[in-house]
C-alpha cells in the first residue's frame, strides 16, 4: 500500500517559517515526480510545487521566493520549507507522487492543516 504521509503543519505567525515533510514509503522515490499541494477552504486545490525526479523544481507564482521544495531520494522524502508565511497560505497541504511513466500511479497524502494567524 502505498500512502504519502504529511507532517510538520500546524499555527504559525504572519512572517515565520514552517517545513512539511512528506514521507512516501511503497515506492521508488527516484521514479515519482513529486509535487506539493494545497487546498483552502471554501477553494479549489492549487499546485504549489512541482519536482522532477532530479530535483528541478517548479513554484507557484504566488510562493516563489518563499518556499523551496526538496526531496531526498535515499529517504524517500520531500520537503517544502516555507518561508515569510502570509494568512493566504492558510491551507491543508498535500504531498502527491506521480510516476514518470505509468499515468495510473499517483498517490495522494491526507494532507496536513497549515494556519497562518496572530
């Protein structure tokens, strides 16, 4: 069974920092383009962050400069480091890994509750 598991949200003030990991265990991670999302309420769920198995990465225009994605294959582990946070990053975050090859095998995280307020 495969099943990416989110950690590391949680309340966090307007200008401070917060790292999700994802921890992906059933797959190959090398094999898997790895992306974070994330869904507001009352929204629509929005790409964040996009990585190749490489490691180039691809950011939402609204987090560039704030965030970084990472990932380390040997743990079978992505990140995203947040940065300057702001109350419209609100938001459940999700990890999902999707296979470079075979379109049928991606898999989604149950998310974790980012909240951005004083």
């Amino acid at each position: 069974q495969v099943q990416p598991v989110e950690s590391g949200g949680g309340l966090v003030q307007p200008g401070g920092p917060l790292r999700l990991s994802c921890a992906a265990s059933g797959i190959t991670l090398s094999t898997y383009h790895m992306a974070w999302y994330r869904q507001a309420p009352g929204k629509e769920r929005e790409l964040v962050a996009r990585m190749t198995p490489s490691g180039i990465t691809n950011y939402a225009d609204s987090v560039k400069g704030r965030f970084t994605a990472s990932r380390e294959n040997a743990k079978n582990t992505v990140y995203l480091q947040m940065s300057s946070l702001k109350a419209e990053d609100t938001a459940v975050y999700y990890c999902k890994a999707a296979h470079l090859i075979v379109s049928t095998r991606n898999y989604w995280g149950q998310g974790t509750q980012v909240t951005v307020s004083s």
